[in-house]
C-alpha cells in the first residue's frame, strides 16, 4: 500500500469520524423528529411488539419498520441513550460514503472516488443528517446505492447490477417508502429516453427475477401491517404521509418555488463555489453518458421536491450524490481561489452569531422564541470565539499560498466547519432548545404524578422521563409541561421547574 493511498484512508477515516460520531452522544434529542423516532422506538420494548410502531400509545404511520429495527438493535446493544439512537444514522452514513467511493471508483477511477468521497464526507449537510436519529442517512444510503448499482447495468447489461438495484430498492421502500422507487424509475427512465435506449428500460422492468427481490425484502412488512391495521395503516402511510405531502404543505413545512436554492448552497459547503462552477459547465456534462445521468439525478430530485407543497431541507439529500460525483470529475486541474469564499463567509457569519442575536431578540414578536433566547451571549463560550477566528486565519492562508491543492484546501475547511458545528454550534442549540426539555423530564422521574405535555409537542419528554406522556388539557393533580406563557390559562399551579420559555409545572386547579 503507497504511501498515498494511506494517507487518503487516515485523512477519510478522519473526516468520518467528525462528521458522523463526534459529539452524537453529547447533545440531547432534537424534537420534533429525533425524539419521535426514538420514543417509538422505545415503546417497541415498552409494547414488546416489534412490527408496529407507536407514539404515545397512538399508530405511528410516518415511516416503515426498518430504521425503528435498526434503532432498536442499537438500544438493545448500548442501552437507552443519544448515541444509541444515532449510531444507526452514523454508520449508515459511513457506507453510504463507502458506496459513493467502490461504485465510483468502477465506472471512473480511483482518484475521483477519492475525491466524491472526501466532499461528500466532509459537507455540512450531510454532517448533519449522518448524526440525526431519523431515517435520511439509511434512506440515503440505499438511494444512493440503487442508483449507481442501476447505472452499472444500464452501462454493461450485468444483470447482478440490477439484482443488486432491487435489492437496495426493496431496503429502502421498507426505511421510507415509495421515494426509493420513484427516483430510480424515473432517473433511469429519462435517462435510457436521452440516450435512445427506452426499450432497454422496457425489458429491465419486466425482469420477474428483480421483482421478486424486492417483493421479498419489500412486501412482507406492508402486507402484515394491513392485516394487522387494514385500511388506516394504507391511508396513514401512503395516502397522509406520502400522497398528502405532496399536494399539501404539512406541519407548516412549506416555501416558494426557489426554496431548495439557497438549501443547496449552504447544503454543500464548503464547496459551494466548485458545485457553480460544475453545473456552469452543463453543455459539456451532458455530452458524457455517466455525467448526464448524474445530472439527471439531482435534476429530477430538486425538480420533484420543489413542486412539492410540503418542503423539508433534507429531502434534497437525496440527489446530493450526484454532485459531489460531478464535483469530483469536473474539478480538473482548475485552481479557483474564490472557491474559499463560501466557507469563510459562513465562518464569519458564525463569528457574528452573536451580535447577530443580540441585535434582532427585541424584534422578535414571538413570546416563546423570546424567552427561549434569553441572553444569548452566555451560550457563546471565549473558546468559540478563538477556534473560529483561527480557523478563519487558516482559509486566509490557503487563499495566498500555492503550497496546496485547492480541494485539499476545501477537504480541511470542510473538516473545520463540522468540527466547528459539532463542537459549537449544536450544543449550543440543544443547550438553547432541548436542555430544558430533558431536564425537565429528569425532573419529572421524582413525582409519582402523572404527566402530560400541554400545548407542546416534544416526544424526547416521553424518552428522558422514561414513561408515555400523553398530549391532553392537564387535569387536577396532575405534571404539565408546556410554555410557560400558557400557564396563565391554569387557575392555580405550583411551578417545578422553568428554563428558556418551558416550564414544568403541578396543576393544583386546572380550570
């Protein structure tokens, strides 16, 4: 092994690890999603029923069984805590990172697989996602590995390539749902019309053989689900939380026709300025036949999304791949300073973070935000103030010397920023927004009392406090966690515990 070669392993294993396991122990359960997925999954050993999933005792439809079996496996292996429920997100990143790299070092070669997986690694949205105890990373690793596995047998006509696509394809319709279908159908559909190819697309979905692959990793699930729950498990996946989502904003996720822009510009930093120069580059990425279908990908996944009514900034994960692939082919020998100034503008917007809250906090209307934001700047440590300054020196430096290559340059700037949201930035959300919540429901496991939440919906409460915690009008006698401005509703309540807008509170007299 060249001496190079091992230098990339450590560089990526490096990049891996601050992505994907730094701190995911550390920070409690963002609610809504992570503290839903992980309250299911509790009450799956709570009910001792690992077929179904609920939340509160109520049927939770918003996504199939496999990731709650994942998060299961590892709660059973570490026991119930954060790293346990994100160790699942965390390794399924890793892969999804080692797929992009063996699939891409295949069709092109080793160095632009080296490459595509360092950027994707050492992005922030994926850094992000890779740490979150919710279904992306897994979903995103089978997407990711149904697609290339399905350019593979476009490409040679080996029919294991398509064996594998079903397979991947069968995994992730049981982690999400119909989206694991849809994006290769439709990708490789266009791609085989461009190409004058259709024909080969009819013949690869008649293949029986591929069918019954998915049919056996897919189906047996859904079917057992329908049998169990009839129709209200149909319309409660597929009708609500797939067909309705789409129609119609849920939950108010919603945004204009151009809200993926902006999500993928900060989405793939540091290399925002590569992704521009890549896509301008568009007459000749559609010449190639692999470039072409990757940029069919993404296309169609941010065109998809942006029709969609219900927005999430995740959801474009699942054409990322196919960017940073693209980046890494077209990055060429072309040394553009520049390239630098996405990352150092965002660490200068870190930097002004502060100031930034302190200034806007009288402007906010909202009586919960303001409470929760309370005096910000004691959140802001002199460390942080110290660690993004000299990280900032450090892209200074890149920019006037030529001593490194501009995407080694990118790869570390990469590394800084997760290492700096990581170890800065989501603690001090979490302390912010869900501290408050875990403490209150540490508190909580003193009281003989039932609890309920109020107004409120944090499934992480349920978690921490180590009991199902309905979401009802709090009785006489009863906890009640909620906003501290609806206490006011309560005729008469002796205040427990209070902390940045949340209170938990005894209700002596409710009405």
């Amino acid at each position: 092994m060249s001496k190079h070669h091992t230098g990339r392993i450590i560089l990526l294993t490096f990049a891996l690890f601050i992505s994907f396991f730094y701190q995911i122990h550390s920070v409690p359960l963002f609610d809504v999603d992570e503290g839903a997925f992980s309250q299911a999954t509790r009450e799956m050993f709570l009910r001792g029923d690992f077929l179904s999933t609920y939340l509160n005792h109520q049927p939770r439809h918003d996504k199939p069984i496999f990731i709650y079996w994942l998060q299961a496996a590892s709660v059973a292996s570490f026991g119930v805590n954060e790293f346990a429920f994100r160790f699942p997100s965390a390794l399924a990143a890793t892969l999804w990172v080692w797929i992009v790299f063996v699939l891409t070092r295949k069709i092109v070669n080793a160095p632009t697989a080296w490459l595509a997986a360092l950027f994707m690694a050492t992005s922030m949205e994926i850094a992000l996602i890779g740490k979150a105890a919710t279904a992306d990373a897994t979903l995103n690793l089978f997407i990711t590995a149904s697609m290339l596995n399905l350019y593979q047998f476009l490409h040679s006509r080996q029919r294991e390539y398509l064996y594998l696509t079903a397979l991947c394809m069968g995994f992730g319709f049981l982690t999400k749902g119909p989206v694991a279908v849809v994006i290769p159908a439709f990708v490789s559909l266009l791609h085989c019309i461009l190409a004058g190819q259709w024909r080969t697309w009819l013949k690869m979905v008649r293949n029986l053989t591929a069918w019954i692959l998915f049919a056996l990793i897919a189906l047996p699930w859904y079917l057992l689900q329908y049998w169990k729950q009839g129709d209200g498990f149909l319309q409660g996946f597929f009708l609500h939380h797939n067909v309705a989502r789409f129609q119609q904003a849920m939950e108010g996720h919603q945004g204009a026709w151009w809200y993926y822009v902006p999500v993928v510009l900060l989405g793939v930093l540091p290399y925002t300025g590569v992704l521009i120069y890549t896509l301008m580059q568009w007459k000749q990425l559609i010449k190639d036949d692999f470039s072409r279908y990757l940029l069919l990908w993404f296309s169609f996944v941010f065109i998809f999304f942006s029709l969609s009514a219900t927005k999430l900034p995740h959801y474009l994960i699942y054409g990322y791949p196919p960017l940073f692939i693209l980046m890494a082919i077209h990055i060429g020998t072309a040394h553009r300073k520049i390239w630098l100034l996405p990352p150092f503008l965002f660490l200068m917007l870190l930097l002004a973070l502060p100031a930034i809250l302190v200034i806007n906090l009288p402007k906010i209307q909202d009586v919960f935000i303001q409470a929760m934001l309370n005096n910000p700047l004691q959140y802001f440590s002199p460390l942080y103030y110290i660690i993004i300054v000299i990280s900032l020196l450090i892209i200074i430096y890149f920019a006037l010397t030529k001593k490194f290559a501009i995407y080694h340059q990118l790869i570390f700037s990469g590394i800084l920023t997760n290492l700096i949201l990581a170890g800065f930035i989501l603690p001090i959300i979490a302390t912010v927004q869900q501290q408050p919540i875990k403490q209150a429901a540490l508190i909580s496991q003193q009281f003989e009392e039932n609890a309920v939440m109020w107004k409120l919906h944090t499934p992480s409460f349920s978690v921490y406090r180590g009991r199902i915690t309905e979401r009802r009008e709090p009785l006489d006698g009863e906890l009640v966690l909620t906003k501290t401005h609806f206490l006011q509703e309560l005729k008469s309540y002796q205040v427990i515990y209070q902390q940045n807008g949340i209170t938990l509170a005894k209700v002596l007299i409710a009405k």
